[in-house]
C-alpha cells in the first residue's frame, strides 16, 4: 500500500471509530482528565538539587511538569559513585552519558557508557552503574513513568552519613524497588 493510500484510510478509520456514540464520550472525558502541558526551558544551571545518598541530582522535568508521562534528571558524580544492583517493577530508565565514564550492567550485559552512549534498563532487569575513570561523570536520567524523583526526595532527607540501609530499603521498597543481593 502506498503512503497517500495508507494516511487516507488511517485517517477514515479515526473519523469512524470516533464517530461511534461510545468512544466519542470516552474521547470526551479523556480529554477533560488530562490537563495541557506547558512548555518549558531549563538553563544548565536550573533544576532541584537533591544529594541521594551520594548522587548528585537535579530534577530538570519532573512528573508535574510531564503529566507524569517520564521525569527528566541529571547526575554529575566523581569517580567511585555508584548504586548497588536493583530491580524497578514500575519504571524503566535510560541513562545517557553527556561525559565521563559510567560502568553500567543491565541484566547479564555490564559496559562503560562514554560521552553520546547510552543504555536502557527496562523495569523487572537488574541493574547497577558506577562512575569508573578519572573525572566526573555527567549523566541524563529519563524515568518512565515519573514518580521516582518522590522516591529521590525522600532519600535525600536522609541524615548525612553512612546510609541506614534498612531505612534506604523500606523508602525503596514502597516504590516497587528491591536491591539485588
């Protein structure tokens, strides 16, 4: 089928399906549920900071911001950084290096990601990063669906200090996050 062909039937099979009585109010009250986005810029330097146990966060979209559609981080971190393997059974993430070096394993594959490389770790797949080399690293974070950065927040009000992993756990645990032993 060519493409003119292909767009003109899609475009009949839209006209039709909302036509029908049923999916024309279900379109109707989608609409009233779901509020605009708002167009936003972010300078570098803008953005809520948030230590996380040693991981230096900032926010730059959040579920707010997105409808909690994905929430949008950046990490910049020394070298020795690094999150002990983990499961998420509500987001996946993507993590893409801007510059540095991130040791990254997701499921049975680890690599160091270099500036323009990225990895993606889909919920239920262990993962674990670690900043290796002789700079910092700076990251972008994606979260899909938001949510997370709660979880990121919470962590941050934690005293300063070796973490209380119990309580890292629990705060964890209530986001669908379990560590790998």
């Amino acid at each position: 089928m060519d493409r003119n062909a292909f767009l003109k039937r899609g475009a009949l099979s839209v006209a039709a399906l909302t036509s029908l009585p049923s999916l024309a109010h279900f379109s109707k009250e989608l609409d009233k549920e779901v509020n605009p986005l708002t167009p936003k810029i972010v300078r570098s330097n803008e953005g809520k900071k948030v230590n996380v146990i040693g991981d230096q966060q900032t926010f730059k979209l959040t579920g707010d911001d997105t409808n909690g559609l994905f929430t949008l981080i950046e990490e910049v971190n020394p070298p020795g950084t690094m999150i002990p393997p983990h499961v998420h059974t509500n987001e996946d993430e993507i993590f893409k290096v801007l510059n540095g070096e991130l040791e990254v394993t997701v499921g049975e594959q680890t690599t160091i990601l270099k500036a323009g490389d990225l990895a993606f770790a889909p919920k239920n797949v262990p993962h674990t990063w670690k900043v290796v080399g002789d700079q910092d690293c700076r990251t972008i974070l994606s979260v899909f669906p938001a949510g997370l950065e709660h979880m990121f927040e919470e962590l941050g009000k934690l005293p300063p200090g070796p973490p209380d992993f119990a309580k890292v756990s629990e705060i964890c645990g209530r986001y669908g996050i379990s560590f790998i032993a």
